[in-house]
C-alpha cells in the first residue's frame, strides 16, 4: 500500500469572527467542517496534535452508500485501490448457520466499501487547506456553538460534566492486515464461534489478496494473540477462519483496544456562566456522543450521520435562528440518539446472542440464522438499512 503523509494544519490567528468552531480533527469533526464550510458559515477547526506513534493505522471502516455520497460531496473519497467495493458478504455461526448478501441479488453497486484509514485522513486534511471559510488551529476559539469531535475519552465533555453511560464488552478487538494466498474476491467475511466474532475485509481493490482483521476476543486470548509469533498469530487466524482464504501472512503491526458502547448522558446545552457568554452553545457528534461494538462495522457511519444531520438543521433553520439556539439542538440530538440507541441495542444483543454457550442456544441460533437467509424480504430490508438507502 502506498505511503499517505497528512498534510501540515493551516495555523490561523485568532483574530476572526466565527459562527461554529469543531473540536476535534477525527474523520467526522474534518467532515462536518468541511460541509459547514461549504454552506459559507465561518468555521473554525481545532486539532490538538497527537503524540506521534510507530507505525501505521491498520484499522479500516467498512462504510455505506450514504457515507460514501456524503465523502463524495467534499471530494474526499480514496481511489478505487484504499476503498474495496464488497460485492458480497459472508456470516457465518458456530454450527451450520449461514448468511449471505450479495450486491448483484440487491442491484446495488457494493453493499459497503472497505477503506483504509490513513489515506481517507489525508484527503479531509488536505481539503481543509483549500477551504477558504474553514480555518485550522490548534487553540480553541470563542463561537456561538461548540461541536465536541473528541472522540469517546473526550476530556472536553468532561469538563463540561456531562457523563456517558458506558457498557463494557468481555472483549478487547485486535486489528491486522493480513496477506492471503488466495484473493479476497471482494467478499467481508465474518465467523461468529464461542463467543469471539472475526471479520476479515478486502483491501486493496478488487484483485487483492490483503485482507484487514478485527478479531473481538476474550481479554487474556486478545492479549495473548497480540503478543504472539507472527507465523503463530497468522495460523491461529487461518485456522479460526476455517482455512477460507488458504495459508496467511501478518503483515502489519497489531493493534488493540477494549471495547464498550457509549451513550452520553446530554447531547448539547449552554456553556456555564462562568467560562463564556450565556448565548454560546455546545453540542457533541461521533464518539463523543456514542459507540457501538465494531461488529456490524457501523460506528464511522453514525458519526458521518451525525455530521449531515446537523449540517442539514443548520442550513434549513429559520433566519431568525441562532447557530446555537436550543430547540435546533434538541431537535438533532433527538434524531440522532434515536438512530444510535436502535443500532446499539441491535449490536448489543447480537453480541450477548452468539456469546451464551448453551447448546439449546447454539442450535437456536443457527436455526434462526437458517431461518434469516431464506426470508429474502427482511434481508434485502435489513442489507438496505445497513447501507444507509
């Protein structure tokens, strides 16, 4: 994969009037400046340089039709070789559970792209140098409305004492890319076995053979796996595959992280007397507001919702309407936590399904599974959901 190198912020002085300042330069604070920006309102985003760390990202984001478009729009989508159209999908149980999707069965271009991490981050950085009404800063700025981009530890909404309900998995997710023998002919494959849940997604464009890996596991075996021999960890995720894409290579680092689901408490509100003028508002978007177990791939896409969703109000909202009037806030955070609560609940109780061990369950659940790909209405109901059409 060729080498992506972000382009350096563009530093402003803060000097100007803006109408929204984003904090946070993630996929989705950078997405939702650049719209705004595009809408002509005055924005200012914030981006607090990381400590730079060995290696590169090899997660990658499984993302619908609708994040597509809504990439698109900002001229932001990766070539065709850092976002792998998936012309078909794979689920399978601990027994003889079976699901398939396909993209020809649904007359759809791709059910989802797969796309790599650091090239996508690099086009909305390199957007955002070229965006005359979008200024990049690395100190806050004072505006009528706040959007928190932080991400899911944001101390900002801390600050703010706003708390989140969070639910922690069993699991931690390990991520790697993967050499295979055989070609990933397009295909997300996904096994559910024991407990622990593995994808593996194409990379590489539509002749690849690299795949990218998301194991959820129990924490010791997570561990373990992470720390293990490459030529170890490489037949340990054949051989949990079920030996699909024949002998395979590590060829990334590995990566890993706990897992839990978010939900924070308020969404948005006035900043306190004390610290700003009573008519400056906050709001919280992406990971700030909520999170969801990486096992439908849906977490990128509900931020980038969340993006277009507020991007929308603001642009519709009556003339005589503040950026940071309430009822336009409420009214977004009540589309959208609606949205992320059904997807987290449906996540949620996937995950606790196929972790019980009981063997009436086992069968249950592969019969239900059986049951799912004959009903070929609720699967093309469902696919379409998931795609965001």
């Amino acid at each position: 994969m060729r080498a992506y190198k972000s382009p350096a912020p563009k530093m402003q002085a803060m000097t100007s009037s803006y109408d929204i300042c984003i904090r946070g330069g993630g996929i989705v604070g950078h997405t939702l400046a650049l719209l705004l920006a595009r809408d002509r309102w005055r924005v200012a985003l914030v981006i607090n340089t990381p400590a730079t760390t060995a290696g590169k990202d090899v997660r990658a984001y499984a993302l619908n039709a609708k994040s597509k478009h809504l990439l698109e729009s900002v001229k932001c989508w990766p070539d065709a070789l850092h976002a792998t159209a998936v012309q078909r999908m794979d689920v399978f149980g601990d027994r003889e559970g079976r699901v398939q999707f396909s993209a020809a069965n649904l007359a759809v271009d791709a059910l989802t792209w797969i796309v790599d991490v650091e090239p996508l981050e690099a086009l909305l950085s390199q957007a955002a140098r070229y965006q005359p009404s979008l200024d990049v800063m690395s100190d806050a700025v004072d505006a009528p409305l706040t959007v928190i981009c932080e991400g899911k530890d944001s101390p900002l909404r801390q600050s703010l004492g706003v708390s989140a309900q969070t639910s922690p998995y069993p699991q931690r997710a390990v991520a790697a890319r993967l050499r295979a023998q055989q070609g990933h002919g397009q295909v997300a494959r996904q096994w559910f076995h024991e407990g622990d849940i593995l994808a593996l997604l194409p990379t590489e464009g539509a002749l690849g053979h690299e795949v990218a890996l998301v194991w959820s596991l129990p924490e010791q075996r997570a561990h373990d796996l992470q720390h293990a021999d490459a030529d170890v960890f490489a037949q340990a995720v054949a051989s949990a595959c079920a030996h699909a894409l024949g002998p395979m290579t590590l060829t990334s680092e590995r990566q890993s992280w706990a897992l839990q689901s978010t939900m924070a408490e308020r969404w948005f509100g006035r900043w306190p007397q004390s610290g700003s003028s009573s008519d400056r508002a906050w709001v919280l978007a992406g990971d700030a507001a909520h999170t969801v177990h990486p096992l439908a791939g849906q977490g990128l896409n509900l931020g980038l919702a969340d993006a277009l969703e507020l991007t929308d109000l603001l642009r519709n909202k009556a003339p005589w309407r503040s950026v940071a009037d309430l009822q336009l806030l409420r009214r977004y955070e009540r589309s959208r936590r609606t949205q992320a609560t059904a997807t987290d609940l449906t996540l949620n109780g996937l995950q606790k399904l196929f972790a019980q061990e009981h063997p009436a369950l086992q069968r249950l659940r592969n019969l239900g599974m059986q049951g799912f790909e004959r009903m070929n209405g609720l699967k093309t109901w469902v696919a379409r959901q998931a795609m965001g059409i």
